[in-house]
C-alpha cells in the first residue's frame, strides 16, 4: 500500500472555513503521541525509513462508534495503539511512500520488544488532529506542538501506476481549498523537529 501525501503550513481558522464551505464531512478529533525509533542496524534519518509507536485518544461525542476506554461528561474517549514502518519516499513531488501498520493491543510488551531488539526511542511528536473526508481525500488539520499548524491532504493507492493520479487529486483538493501546491513541504514532522 503506498500512502500519498501533501502537506503544508497554513492557518486552520481559513482551512476550517472553506473546508464547510466546499461541503466537507468531519469525521473526528484526535490526540496523537507518536514515539519514534531508531535502529540499531541502520540510520534511518539516512535511508529515510521510520518506525513509530502511536497512541491515538479519538474524543466523539457519542455518535460514533469507537470501543471507548472511558467517558466523562457524555463525551466517549477511546485510546488505541499502533505500530507503523514507513518506507523511503518513492515520488519526487509529494510525501509518497510504503506504509504498513498494525494496532497493537499492549504498548508496553511492544515497546519491550523493540528494546530487545536494540531499537531506542529517538523523539516524541505530539498533536491535535482534525479529520475531514473532501472529494475521496482525508484532510487533516494538524497542530503540532512546537512546530505549529499544517494541513494534509492524503489518500491510499495499491499500485505504483495509480501514484501521479492520486497526487494530482490532492493537489486539486488543496487548490479548491485556495492553497498552493508548490508551498508544501516534504519533511516529516519528526525531521522537522530534529531540525530545530
């Protein structure tokens, strides 16, 4: 599976507004702490590789269905955890790349057996997410602690051929929603904070 992606800074008060306006659906809000490792076999800040713990506490006001762990004041929040590898980029024009995850239903034993292994933890991201459903694309509007505000735009393909396609595709969503394609940025959050 190759998960294609744009993303750029941008203010999300303007994104939300034109985002209603195009007649997109908000699907959910959620909280993310991803950890990120390294390996002891490879430098994958050079092979551009990442692997990554996720915790994910989605927050629905009972509409959704979604398995919660616990709720306060009408308000369901459901924690899950997932592991994921990303492979190197594969398309020069956006943030397209292999992609394979898995939830995993015991964080601790997890990040034990990475330890075993000899992977260590290299950074943690934190952020508030906002998902939208607009045209066949999943926008998301992301606010990153110490990094600020973006937007994604991303969608899934199983072949190679079909990459330039869904690219285009988001570059379209990312127009109609009065953004330029050519103010994105390939770095992943994680690299953008080991910049700083």
């Amino acid at each position: 599976m190759y998960e294609v992606e744009v993303k750029l800074p941008t203010d999300h008060e303007t994104v939300r507004s034109r985002l209603t306006d195009a007649g997109a659906v908000h699907e959910a809000s959620v909280t993310q702490i991803d950890t990120y490792y390294g390996a002891p076999h490879r430098d994958f800040a050079e092979t551009d590789e990442a692997l990554r713990i996720r915790r994910e506490t989605r927050v629905s006001d009972g509409t959704e269905q979604s398995g919660s762990e616990g709720e306060t004041d009408g308000v369901d929040k459901a924690t899950t955890t997932k592991m994921t590898y990303k492979g190197p980029l594969v398309d020069s024009a956006s943030k397209t790349r292999t992609e394979h995850e898995m939830v995993v239903s015991d964080a601790e034993s997890a990040e034990g057996i990475l330890s075993g292994l000899g992977f260590s933890p290299v950074e943690t991201v934190e952020k508030e997410r906002e998902f939208y459903h607009l045209d066949g694309y999943t926008v998301t509007l992301d606010a990153v602690s110490g990094l600020g505000e973006f937007v994604e735009i991303e969608a899934e393909t199983a072949t190679e051929e079909e990459i330039d396609a869904v690219r285009e595709g988001a570059f379209d969503v990312l127009r109609d929603l009065g953004l330029d394609p050519d103010d994105q940025i390939r770095t992943s959050y994680l690299g953008l904070l080991l910049d700083q």
